[in-house]
C-alpha cells in the first residue's frame, strides 16, 4: 500500500523578536504526513511544538519555506483563503478544552456547524453523531459543570471532528488528564485516524503516550531529530469508552 501525504512542509523557519534578540524556534523543518495515521509530535517545552502546529494548521505564516496541505500550496495563500480552509478543512483541539461554561455538550459541538452554514437540523443530528463518536451520547445535555476533565476534553475533540475535517490537530490534549484517560483521548484520536482516513497531528510530551501512536516526531532545537513508529503496545489500545 503506498501512502499518500496529505500534509507536506519543506523548510519551514520561524522566529520571534525578544527584545532586541532574536530567537530561531524553527529552524528548515521539513516533514511529510500521511492521511489515516496518528502522528505525536514530542519534544521539551519551548522546542517549538505549537509553533508547529500553528504554522501546519495554517494560524500563522511561516518566515521562509512552504506547507502544502490537500494539494494546496497554503503558503501563497491570503488571510481570507487561509480562514476558508481553517474552516473547510482543519479541526483543532486546544490545550485547555475551550468550552462554553453556558452550553451543553451538543451546543458546543453544534456551534461552529453554525457558522459553516448548516441548518439548526443538521447541525444537530452532526454535533450528536459526533459526540456518539466519542462515547458521550449520555452526556449530550450536560453542561462544563457536570462533566469530568476527560468527557470535557472528549466533548472538545467531538467539536473538532464533527465537521469532519480531513487534517485534525491537537495541541497536549492530554496534559490536563490523568493516565487512564489521557491514554483514551489518544486511542480516540487514533481511531478517528483509522476509520475517517483523517491526518491528525498530536503534540504531547507525555512519553507513555507514544506507543499509542502510528508514527512519532521527536523535536529539538527547532528541527525534528527522530522519525519513528512505535512496536503496538501489548496491553488494550483503545479501553472501552464508559
Ligand atoms: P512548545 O509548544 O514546544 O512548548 P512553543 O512553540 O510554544 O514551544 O514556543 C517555542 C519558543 O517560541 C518559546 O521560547 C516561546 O517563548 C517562543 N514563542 C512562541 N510564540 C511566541 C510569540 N508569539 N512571541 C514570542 N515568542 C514566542
Ligand atoms: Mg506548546
């Protein structure tokens, strides 16, 4: 089976002006994604992870080099293009869940379906379908208050798949997690990868997270120094959703 690479980014750099120094986070990054895996990115805090995933997810503008994402060149884009195809095209799960305290958990998932111009109807048979996906149909109708740190970052993961992005992005999902169910938000990332055909990115410096994953990126010093997959894991990938 040849894989095809959904995701490409050749020679990217990045810097940011402290003062009057300046600091290379990127230094001619290149890598190559392939559609249906899981990819972690891992690496030391401050190695430039987000910096990554913000210039992949197409927030931010590399200073030199190129990504091409579903055969476009995302790098000549301007910021309209760039918004359009965050909007077609990306899901992104954030750090700390980004929930509206007010709404339940199908309104958060329903809401940015809104803005991509679904009906109210099909906004909500989607965000439902989704939030089954992720094992919390139960929950549909409970607000931030009632759920627990891992359904609310499950909730959050149901949001960003629910318009069923073809590239996926998460940025340390898992840090505000305990083991059990940082190990789940992985095997759910990872399964969406399977069944959708999804290319998703995952940053997380968790090291017993990585035998979760189809293939690790290791940075350092704004570069990626090791490309690996890891040997499955001997115990149950994916522990049974409650
Ligand atoms: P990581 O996610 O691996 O912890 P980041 O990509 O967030 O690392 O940051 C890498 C480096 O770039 C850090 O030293 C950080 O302080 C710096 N940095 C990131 N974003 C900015 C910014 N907008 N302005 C200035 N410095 C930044
Ligand atoms: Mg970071």
């Amino acid at each position: 089976m040849s894989m095809q690479a959904t995701l490409r980014a050749h020679g990217l750099c990045k810097s940011f002006a402290n003062g009057s120094v300046r600091s290379h986070v990127l230094r001619e990054l290149s890598l190559e994604l392939q559609a249906g895996q899981l990819t972690l990115v891992s690496g030391p805090s401050g190695c430039g992870k987000s910096t990554l995933l913000a210039l992949l997810s197409a927030l931010e503008v590399p200073d030199a080099g190129e990504v091409h994402a579903l055969g476009q060149c995302l790098t000549g884009l301007g910021a309209r293009a760039l918004q359009e195809f965050r909007l077609r095209h990306t899901g992104f799960v954030f750090q700390g869940f980004n929930l509206f305290p007010a709404l339940t958990a199908w309104e958060q998932v329903a809401l940015p379906l809104g803005y991509m111009g679904l009906s109210d109807r099909e906004a909500r048979e989607r965000a439902m379908q989704a939030l089954d996906e992720v094992g919390l149909s139960h929950r549909a109708h409970h607000r931030q208050a009632q759920l627990s740190g891992g359904e609310r970052q499950r909730v959050a993961v149901a949001r960003a798949i629910a318009k069923a992005p073809q590239l996926l992005f998460a940025d340390e999902p898992t840090s505000a997690l305990d083991a059990d169910n940082g190990r789940r938000v992985v095997a759910l990332l990872r399964r969406i990868a399977r069944t959708h055909g999804t290319t998703v990115l995952c940053v997380s410096h968790d090291p017993r997270l990585v035998r979760h994953a189809d293939r690790v990126l290791s940075m350092e010093d704004g570069r990626i120094h090791s490309d690996w997959c890891p040997e499955p894991g001997t115990d149950p990938i994916e522990p049974a959703l409650p």
